[in-house]
C-alpha cells in the first residue's frame, strides 16, 4: 500500500488553523480579548519552539466550545469554513492532494490540531482518513477538554500512525509512506517515511532536509 500523509497548518493549508479558531474565538465574543490572545499567543510560540504542553493546550484551546455546547460550536465552526478556512485553500494544495489519490494512494491528513476543528477542513480537500488529537467525551457525548488516547504530536503521530495499521493488520514494512511536513515537531514521522517532503518548511527543518537531502516543496511559493 501507497500511503500519501499530510500535515495540516503550514502544509496543506497557509495558516495555522488552531491558532486561527482561537483567533474566531474572539472575533465572535466567545473569549477575552486580553487574556485569551496573550495566552494563545503564548501557545503557539511553544508550539514553534517544541516546547507545547499539548494537554494544556487542548483544555485552552476547547474551553469555549465546551462551555457553549455542541449546536452553537457546530454554527460557529461552520461560519468559521467559510470566512477563514476556505478563502485560504489553495488550487495548489488541492491539486497534490488529487494527484495521490488518482494514483491509487491512500491518503490520510495526520495532524497535531484537535478534531472538531479539522474535521471539516479534511471533508473540505477530499480526505476521508483523518488522525487528529482525539477529544475525550462525557457521558452525554460532548467533550471534556481532556485527550482522548496518544495525542498525535511528535511521536505520537509515529504511534497513532502505527495504531492505523495495526488496525488492518499491516506494518510499516507493508506500506511505501509519503509525508508532507512544514514543521521539525513532525521529525519523528518523516523519518519514518521513505519519502519525506519538507513542505514549506520552517527554519529547522530546512536546514535538516538540506543535510540529509529530503526533498523540499514550496507550494505556496
């Protein structure tokens, strides 16, 4: 099998979309607009420096739609598609996607973002498979703010990434694996990909796919 994995923000899309929903947040009124930019702000300087705490910041990051329950956070996410996710889909990201599947790969959207927010941003390229941060629900079926299992971040998208397989009684033996990063968080699983792609990569990973002669793609270039 032919496994084509993308990452999300910075890869496939030219925004970082957790850190854009905490943004929506408070354009809506759902957040302070003090606290809660400083704090996400904060958030996504750890995630770019590989120092995030993930289980801190999934119980930030979904605090609000927790708070204001399933209907509402569904209208908001669904407004949210449409005035800042999809205006920045680009023909280019679409087209490599489309380009793997025509060639009878499976392709899967692997990403350290939760699943309420990249759920329909998946829907929205064509990709069924998504591995995403699971969220952990109560009894009445509505999130918690805590992580369901291996939040996939780091090496834990090598892990979730091998939980896929097991599922279907393969190994990575059994699969020839493409992946698509921006970010040197996603070290781990591009070096367990035969062929990693560097995608517009950040300052550490350039510098890694330049050593060990990773392909590099600009595709919002």
């Amino acid at each position: 099998m032919n496994l084509a994995l993308f990452d999300l923000d910075h890869t496939l899309l030219p925004i970082d979309s957790d850190y854009s929903w905490g943004e929506f947040s408070l354009q809506i009124g759902w957040t302070d607009p003090v606290v809660f930019k400083a704090k996400n702000d904060q958030f996504f300087a750890d995630y770019q420096a590989g120092v995030l705490d993930i289980h801190d910041y999934v119980r930030f990051a979904t605090e609000a739609v927790r708070l204001r329950g399933a209907e509402a956070a569904d209208n908001a996410h669904r407004q949210f598609m449409q005035e800042v996710v999809l205006p920045k889909v680009r023909p280019e990201a679409l087209e490599l996607v489309r380009r793997h599947q025509e060639a009878g790969d499976h392709v899967m959207i692997v990403t350290a973002t939760n699943e309420f927010v990249t759920r329909p941003i998946a829907d929205a390229f064509g990709v069924t498979d998504l591995i995403a941060v699971a969220l952990a629900r109560d009894a009445k079926g509505w999130i918690t703010g805590e992580i369901s299992g291996t939040p996939s971040f780091k090496d834990g998208k090598v892990k979730r990434v091998a939980e896929w397989l097991a599922a279907r009684h393969l190994a990575w033996q059994d699969v020839n694996i493409t992946f698509y990063s921006d970010s040197v968080n996603d070290l781990p699983l591009l070096e367990k990909a035969q062929t990693p792609v560097a995608t517009n990569p950040d300052a550490r990973l350039r510098q890694i796919a330049t050593d060990r002669g990773w392909r590099i793609l600009e595709l919002f270039k």
